[in-house]
C-alpha cells in the first residue's frame, strides 16, 4: 500500500509559475514508477510527466520545457515545477504510484490537487 498526499495546486494567471508536491508514505525507492496526471472537464486523465525506470523521465509533449518533475528521496516526495502556465493546463492534478510485484501491478493515487490557469 502507498498513500499519497499532494500539494501546491491553485490559481494563478497565465504565465505564472506553481509547485505541487506529492508526499509518499513510504519509500521511493520502493515504487517502480513515479508521477503526475492530470485531467481536465470532459477529458480523459493524462501523464503529464513521471519518473520511469531508474531515473528516466517521460513528459507530455504539451509540457517539455515549462515544467520539470523532481524528487526528495530523503522526504519521499516528488515535486512538479510548473512554468510558463497556460489555461488549457488547467485540471485536477494527481500524484501516481505503480507498485510492480511479479506479474501484477499497483496503481495508487493521491485526492487530487485543483490546478487553475486564468487568462
């Protein structure tokens, strides 16, 4: 079990700059694959960047170069630095962890965090 807990979401005008967190309740180490998703009214839940393998990267194209995801091993907490914010990156914002034992995987997920981008 993994439970998640975000922060940091809010409004804020286009342009502008937010941090989300995502605090584990146990290790990082011990979680296959890190991350956060997003979805917006009316749409399907999409990646918006985790860490993979290692320590690999995968972002959403519609995000590379504004925002840039990070972690805390010693505070089992991954952060999302989001630059450069535009209205359509407004959506609930949450915080995944895949747990890979054998042949099955875990998919956990935090409450969820309201990010809104005014234009």
């Amino acid at each position: 079990q993994v439970q998640l807990v975000e922060s940091g979401g809010g409004l804020v005008q286009a342009g502008g700059s937010l941090r989300l967190s995502c605090a584990a309740s146990r290790s990082i180490f011990s979680i296959n694959a890190m991350g956060w998703y997003r979805q917006a009214p009316g749409k399907q839940r999409e990646l918006v960047a985790r860490f993979a393998s290692g320590s690999s990267t995968n972002y959403a194209d519609s995000v590379k170069g504004r925002f840039t995801i990070s972690r805390d091993n010693a505070k089992n907490t991954v952060y999302l630095q989001m630059n450069s914010l535009k209205p359509e990156d407004t959506a609930v914002y949450y915080c995944n962890a895949r747990v890979v034992g054998g042949l099955d995987e875990y998919d956990y997920w935090g409450q969820g965090t309201q990010v809104t981008v005014s234009s």
